[in-house]
C-alpha cells in the first residue's frame, strides 16, 4: 500500500489523477474493478470525491461542496479496489485542509456529485445535494446507475411526431419546427404546428 498526502483549499474544487501499477511497474488492468474513495475528517461526516476510471488511471475530483463549510483541518482518506469478493487498499494518507480568506460569492450555488462518471441532475434542498438517481432509490428504484440511466431515454420530439402521422424526414422536421409563422402557413406541414400546440 501506498501512502500520499496532499492539500486542499476550503471552497475550492480539485482534480487529482492517480495511475495505478502492480508490483512490476506495468498498468494495472482496472476492468470490471469497482474503485472506492472515503475521506474522513478529524471530526464531522465523512465524504466520497467523484472517481471515474479511465484504464489503469482513477480520476478524483473534490468539488467545492465537500469543503466549502468545513471547520476541519485535517482528514484521513484511502482508496480500495474491490473485484470478485476480494478488497485491496492500495493508497492510504492524510489531507490537510487550508482555510479560505475570501467566502463564496453566493449564499448558495448548486455543487452537482458526479456518481459513477454519470451526472444526471441534481436537486439541491437546504444544503443537501442529491442526485436523480440518489432520489430514485429513495423511492424505490432498485438498479444500477446504468440502468437508471436506461431508464430515462425516452423517445425524441421527431420520433412522437412521426409516431402522430408526421411523413417526412428529420431534416424536414426541423425545417417545420424553425419555420417563421409566415413561411408556416405556406411551407411547413401542418402537423408542425399541431406536434408544438400538444407539447406547449
């Protein structure tokens, strides 16, 4: 295991790229490895950054909302590797955080957690930031992110139109839809007009 310490600034959003390597020096494949970060101040609730994985590269990014209201100056954080049942911590060390001089421009702003590499919105409730597919669970959903994912592609304006009665390409659906009022009644299909009247 190895061990790394680093600094952030209260408020602040950081990037940081760990590459990962077995015990010869080679890229350690990282398919099908469920990658983990917890942090765990001095004092208060703990957090996970947003990883993605990239290859034999982890990607973690802190953003402003872990920190901005933080009273901690130090934490503790480590990073594991789980596959097939069998978990490995392979970096382990302490943050120190900096305290800000200059407070945040807005009493509030929107800090959107990256779940998984996958944004999918956020909802923002005094202070609590969640994501749709946080929400989703809470409600019962019971799947992967992927499948949250999956779930949400619907159908496009161009596919219900054409599902309506629209006959024409898509090309000549956006030509309907950008239309100015006047050209509308000459050139566009009726339809056009129609599809925007259900859908306003």
């Amino acid at each position: 295991m190895q061990t790394h310490h680093f600094t952030l600034y209260r408020g602040d959003s950081r990037a940081l790229t760990i590459e990962l390597r077995d015990g010869n020096g080679q890229p350690l494949n990282l398919s099908g490895v469920a990658v983990e970060m917890r942090v765990k101040p001095t004092y208060g609730d703990g957090f996970s950054p947003a990883l993605s994985v990239n290859g034999h590269t982890v990607n973690v990014t802190f953003s402003s909302c872990h920190t901005e209201h933080a009273r901690w100056s130090s934490a503790k954080y480590d990073l594991q590797l789980t596959s097939g049942g069998a978990v490995r911590t392979v970096l382990r060390g302490t943050i120190t955080l900096l305290q800000d001089i200059t407070p945040a421009a807005h009493a509030m702003h929107v800090c959107a957690e990256i779940q998984s590499g996958d944004a999918v919105g956020v909802e923002v409730r005094e202070g609590v930031v969640k994501n749709l597919y946080q929400l989703a669970k809470e409600s019962g959903f019971d799947g992967t992110v992927a499948d949250f994912i999956a779930s949400l592609k619907g159908k496009s304006a161009f596919e219900l139109a054409v599902e309506q009665g629209f006959d024409g390409t898509l090309n000549e659906w956006l030509t309907a839809l950008s239309a100015a009022p006047e050209e509308e009644a000459e050139d566009a299909p009726d339809f056009a007009a129609k599809f925007l009247a259900l859908v306003d």
